[in-house]
C-alpha cells in the first residue's frame, strides 16, 4: 500500500460501546452507528472539514443496539430506510426524518445481532436464537433453521439469489429459497462476520483469529493470520478486491490479498465493528464509546497536534504483559546472550521488541539456543496469559525443530498444562513422521520445559467434578435475600411469603453455601482466591425458609373474606400445619390445599406458600407436577398485572419443583415455554423476584449434566446472559454466573455458545467491583474460563 492510514478524526457522541457501524447512501460518505446507549446515529461529514457532525439519532429499542443496515431507496422511501436490530430481539426501522420508528419488526425470540439488505427491499437478519429471518413488505417471508447455535454473521449475494449465515457453531451456511445448499466447516471458534466480494467468492472472520475466502462451491482457498485475538468484523474496501478487519486485539487492519499490509492500532480493548466509506475511509466502532476514522488522503488528515494526541493515547494504553510474576518491561534484551550460561540445561528469557523469547544454553556448543517464542498477546480474556498465537490458537511454547538437514524447521507448540507425549504424537501427525521420532519429541518437550509453568492455570483446588474443592450444596442453603424489593405484604403481623430463602436443615441458618460457614471445606485445605469454589453445582437450590405461624394466620384470616363455597372448614385448615412443618403430607392435607388453590388472585399467596413448601416432599411433588396444566396453572401469576407476590411464589414453586425426580422431568420436558414464561419478568426490578428466575436458570444447569441438548442448553445460556446485561441484585448476578459455570463446565459447546452471546464482556462489569466478594471472584473465575 503506498500511502498509510493515518487518524482522520474521533467521533465523539454515544455514551456506551458503539458496537456496529456501516456507510450510508444518504448522505454520501455519511456514517451509522449503533450503540450499548440504546441509540443509532447517522453521522454527516462537515464540508471544509475533517469532521463529522451528529445529523439523526434514532431511539426506540428497550436493548442495546447490535446491528445496523442501510436499505437502498425506492419509490415509497426515496432516501431508503435504517434498520436497526436489538438485544429486545426486535428490529426497528426509521426514516432519515424520522427519530422514533415507522415500524417494528418482531418474530426473533432473542438478540438480532446481524442485518443485511437485498434487492427488492428484502431484508436478511441473524438472531442469537439460532435462526436467520428474510423479511419483507413487514412481514417474515422465510426463517432459516439449521444453525446449532447463535447466527452471529449475515450476508447477501444478490447476483446469485443467495444468503450466507455465520454461527457461533462455526460453520457458514449457504442459503437459497429457504433450503440450505452449503454448508463451509473450517473454522474452529465463533463465526463473527462476512463479506461478498465477487459472484461466487466470499470471506468471513472468526474468533479463531483468521480470516477464510471462500467460494462458493464450498471450498476454502486461503486463510490469512495475523490477528492475535478475535476477529469481529470485515468489510470490503470501494475496490471491491482489499478488505479490512477488527478485532479483540485493540486493532484495525488492512489486507491486500492474503497479506496484512497495515495494522491500525486503538487505544482500547475492543474494536468491535469496521467499514469502509465510498472515498476509501476507514470508520471503526470500539468499547470506549468512539468511532473514529481514519483516511490515505492527505488532505483530510487530522492535524498534526490530533495525530500526536493519539500516539500519545496509544502509548499511555499499553497493557503490561506478565509472565507469571516476571514482568515483560523487567526482562532483557538480546544482549544478555553475549554472556555464557552457567551450566547446560539453563534458560534464559530476553525481550526482542514485543515478542518474549525463550532460549537454553548448549554446553557443548557453547551457544545459546532459541527454543521458543512466548508472546503476551493482546487483549480479552488473553491479554496477560504471557503465550503465543500459531494458527489461531494460544500456546505456552512454539518450538523450532529442525528434522531434517537443509530443510526449514517445523513448528512445535506446546501448553504446559498438557502431556508431553501427546503434544508429540500431535506433532508426528500433522507433520507425517514416522511413529519412531515419539519419545525424542517428547523428551525434547520435558527437557526444554523443565521448571517452566507458563500458562498452567487452572483450578488449584482440584477436579471441580471429583475433589474436595468443588462446590456441594449439602444441608446448606442460599444465602439470605431480606425483605426488600418493594414487598407489599411486610409489616408487624403481617405473613412474609419466604423473603428468606435456605434449605430444610437447621445446621446451616442460612448461611451461604458457595461461601459461607455452610460451605464444604475438606480438611488441611486452606481456600486461595484462585480455588474455584463456586462451580459447577451438582444440586439443585431451593426456597424453603417457613414461618408457619403467620402462613396459618394469614389464611385464617383471607378464609373468612373469601367465603362462600371457596371457604373451608377451620379443622381443614388446622390440618395444614403440620404439611407446612413437613411432619405430614396426607390425601386430605392436600386436597385443603387444592381448595385453597382456587382462591382470588388477590388472597392466593399464602397458599401458594404453601405448595412452594410442598414441591420440596416427594409424592406431593410427584402429585402436582404429574397433572396435566401443572405449570401453565403457574403462568398466570407470571404476568405484569399479577401481585409481587404471587410473581415471586410461583417463580420459586417452579425452581424448588427441581428438588424432585417428577417436576425436574416436568420443568426438563417444558424448558422452551417456561422460560418464555419466567423471562416475561426478566425487567423486574424487585431483587426477589429476579434472584428467583437466576435460581431457576441455576437448577436447569444442575438439571443439564451428562445430557447432551445444545438447544435447551443455549435457550438457558442465552437468557442468563441476557439478564446478566441488565440492572441485577447481586446475589441475582451470582447465581446466573454460577449457573453459566456449571453449564460450560467440561462442555466446549456450551463455552463456545457462551463466548458467542459475548459472555466475556458481559462479565467485565462484574469483575470490577469490591463487593460482594463473591460475585467478583466468580465472575473473575468464570471470565478466565474463556481464555
């Protein structure tokens, strides 16, 4: 490339991420972008200026903005339409004039994260709920289902009639008149974006850190490296033929053909969407809220005291990479290698620009020898794991091997945290060597990694599935939950529907069994910070705190407004408490309780106190659960119009139903339309009521293991981190974290789903916080899972 990008101006107006931006027809070399501030923008460049000016902004959705297309114009709308795609799984479109939406689009049942605009005013979307939509005249034409997981990537090619979908299952889908006819497997992580570059030829980028071309036909004919971390976006240049990229590494960069022939640096962690403008401008959307712009003409070049502000920016944004406890900036330079080691074996690691070099000394040469490169790479989850990238993926060591005389060396990688030997059975394997070079590869591997452990990691305490460190949730019960939340039913002699929640014994008194005295401590285990104590979870949490005194008064009291033929007898009702102690569950006690099942909505609570209680007893769990409407009875408490407390007992009646074979086989069978159900109250701000959904989300993760269902999985998965997004109660934010730690647990599917959805990121804000403890340790837990 003759002449570089250099910084053309920052864009300064969204308050949050600008999570995607594209080019507009309207006006020419104009700019949309869309943000976590729940707001699109159009962006009109200043005539006699290097600037952009804030000309539309576009509100409406209830989620961030995640995608954004341009609609070419026709006869109805002579300057198109924006459509704007959300995580309140709707899509929007406005008019250049418009600031609220003409129209919405609903049919999604999850994050639209990807839109792209055909002829004829066609409109193609990707959705988080694993399918792709082609929309027209407002109406879905045709849904596209195959994708294992969520449909990150979109894109049309309307020379052929075609449609290209990328998923976070990995594989790129070629669509047309609704069936699938390709499907491109070749990647190893998420799908993130595409791009048509001619008829019959396309690219796409991953979070493997590569971009493919492809055609059509189904192959693949080029994989280019070098990103260090996820890839987010592609965007073709005017060409037609060059293309750019952003990513998770805190860069833009620029490709002719196959190679990278410029890297575009950011001051930030992610660099979450790029493209390209008519005149052959770059614009990139990144986490810290700015879009910036960056052009080969010189004449719209920002001025020099801007371009210094922003190396200066860039210098000051560096991230220390670590090395264990070593520091990068402490370590030398290749200068060290002029002295002679001290005795044969010992290594020594030096700092050769950017890169951490590992090199052993020879004796008998008298020689250092490079043995491998150890490179902090940049950003996300990675950004100090101190290894180094080879073919998209992160490795403690890439060795050198020279196998054969005259011929150039091979690459060996290795992690610390695996077997030697089959790290070099591996090695024999891609390479085609004979199965004798076994054991001198491996031993090459042990003696050039002695008292090395880069990378290890890992869960210090042990197996999380077997050891003593893992998380057992005994006799002990959830911690305690209090009364807030705007409770209408509190006060001195009022009953309190179990505002505390803890399990049945009497030794925990509601201690916290992920952290508190209730918790499992093997003894002469002392826990570390970096002992995963939290996940996975092997048993179901339940509600089961009573005060019997004020249940049995209370429904006293409702029994005698009721009246009538709801009304039952005072012996009925007597007969109650010792079903509500657990002493007794006969027929009788339960056929009061079904009378009592059929009072107003505006008197029911206590008694559905009293089935939350009974779900924990076997043959009444068996009982309720087994009948036909069981959980349907349940959902009409869940709506807007019921009281708090009705919401609240029957959310928890459905997570303690978990505790026995018959509503964990009912909740199991009926996990689509429950979690439509619950999730109608994921925007409630009572902490009680959302630390009930996070509970039940929990106990379908406990209620997942050993079954391979990636599709209920995801729907859970999903709508954690969807809840995760919002405004929580902590105690609601820990048990959807740990409830996505035991999902993921030994399941690369899952992982892979969770990263899709951006779980990683979603996680940051949790990391931050001093407290509680626990929720930041496990957030920071579950956030290194993914590195």
């Amino acid at each position: 490339m003759e002449t570089p990008y250099k910084l053309r101006c920052n864009i300064i107006g969204h308050e949050k991420d600008v999570r995607v931006v594209c080019s507009t027809i309207f006006p020419e070399n104009g700019i949309l972008s869309g943000s976590r501030d729940v707001s699109a923008r159009i962006w009109v460049p200043i005539e006699m200026d290097n600037g952009f000016q804030e000309g539309h902004v576009m509100r409406g959705h209830s989620n961030f903005v995640s995608s954004v297309c341009v609609m070419p114009p026709d006869e109805k709308y002579p300057q198109g339409l924006v459509f704007t795609g959300s995580n309140d799984s709707t899509i929007l479109a406005f008019t250049l004039d418009s600031p609220q939406p003409i129209f919405k689009l609903t049919g999604h049942t999850n994050t639209v994260c990807a839109l792209s605009a055909g002829k004829f005013g066609f409109l193609l979307s990707g959705s988080w709920d694993k399918t792709a939509r082609v929309w027209l005249n407002q109406k879905t034409v045709m849904t596209l289902e195959g994708h294992e997981a969520a449909v990150w990537a979109v894109a049309t090619m309307s020379e052929q009639g075609v449609m290209l979908t990328g998923s976070a299952d990995r594989t790129i889908k070629l669509w047309k008149a609704g069936k699938c006819l390709q499907t491109f497997i070749g990647h190893e992580d998420c799908v993130r974006g595409l791009a048509a570059v001619r008829p019959g030829e396309f690219l796409s980028c991953s979070n493997d850190a590569t971009i493919k071309r492809w055609l059509t036909s189904g192959d693949c004919i080029g994989t280019y490296y070098g990103h260090t971390n996820y890839v987010y976006s592609i965007a073709l240049l005017p060409n037609g033929e060059d293309f750019v990229t952003s990513g998770e590494d805190r860069t833009v960069r620029v490709w002719k053909g196959s190679e990278c022939v410029q890297t575009i640096p950011h001051p930030i962690q992610s660099v979450w969407s790029v493209c390209t403008l008519a005149n052959g401008d770059i614009v990139s959307g990144a986490s810290d809220g700015l879009i910036r712009v960056f052009t080969t003409c010189p004449e719209r070049r920002a001025p020099e005291d801007e371009l210094q502000a922003f190396e200066e920016a860039l210098a000051a944004s560096t991230i220390p990479t670590q090395l264990g406890d070593i520091k990068m900036e402490d370590l030398p330079g290749p200068e060290a290698l002029i002295n002679p080691g001290r005795k044969d074996g010992q290594t020594k690691m030096v700092k050769d620009g950017d890169k951490v070099q590992l090199y052993n000394w020879d004796a008998s040469a008298s020689k250092w020898n490079k043995v491998g490169d150890i490179v902090g790479s940049a950003g996300g989850t990675q950004a100090t794991s101190g290894k180094t990238l080879y073919q998209g993926k992160e490795y403690d060591f890439v060795f050198s091997v020279d196998i054969q005389e005259g011929q150039p060396p091979l690459k060996l990688p290795y992690n610390t945290s695996e077997d030697p030997w089959f790290a070099a059975q591996r090695f024999l394997d891609e390479n085609q060597l004979s199965q004798l070079f076994l054991d001198q590869v491996a031993n090459f591997i042990v003696d050039n990694t002695k008292g090395v452990t880069l990378g290890t990691g890992g869960n210090l305490g042990g197996d999380p599935l077997t050891s003593g460190g893992r998380y057992i949730p005994g006799s002990g019960g959830a911690n305690g939950v209090g009364t807030g939340g705007g409770d209408p039913f509190t006060g001195s002699g009022r009953h309190v529907p179990s505002y505390t929640d803890q399990t049945r014994s009497n030794a925990s008194h509601g201690a916290d069994p992920f952290t508190g005295s209730g918790s499992y401590n093997p003894v002469g285990v002392t826990k570390a910070s970096t002992t995963n104590t939290y996940f996975p979870v092997r048993k179901c949490v339940t509600f089961t705190q009573s005060n019997p005194a004020q249940i049995m008064g209370k429904l006293k009291e409702f029994n005698q407004s009721v009246g009538g033929d709801k009304a039952v007898s005072d012996i009925e009702l007597e007969s109650l408490s010792t079903f509500i102690t657990g002493q007794s569950s006969t027929d009788q006690q339960i056929a009061v309780l079904c009378k009592l099942l059929l009072w107003p909505e505006n008197v029911i609570f206590p008694a559905l106190d009293i089935l939350r209680l009974g779900m924990l007893y076997p043959d009444v769990n068996r009982l309720f659960t087994g009948k036909a409407g069981f959980l349907e009875g349940l959902y009409q408490y869940l709506s807007a119009d019921q009281p708090t407390a009705n919401q609240m007992l029957a959310l928890r009646i459905i997570a303690n139903a978990f505790s026995q074979p018959g509503g964990l086989k009912s909740n199991f069978e009926n996990c689509e339309n429950l979690l439509t159900a619950i999730l109608k109250l994921k925007d409630s701000s009572n902490k009680n009521i959302q630390i009930a959904i996070a509970t039940i989300l929990l106990n379908f993760a406990v209620s997942f293991f050993g079954i391979d269902d990636l599709e209920k999985k995801s729907l859970c998965i999903c709508a954690a981190g969807s809840l995760l997004e919002g405004s929580l109660d902590n105690e609601a934010a820990f048990r959807l974290i740990v409830c996505i730690g035991t999902f993921i647990n030994d399941d690369d599917k899952a992982k892979v789903l969770a990263v899709s959805i951006d779980l990683p990121a979603i996680l940051s804000k949790y990391k931050v916080l001093t407290e509680p403890k626990k929720l930041t340790e496990s957030a920071t837990l579950l956030h290194n899972c993914f590195g």
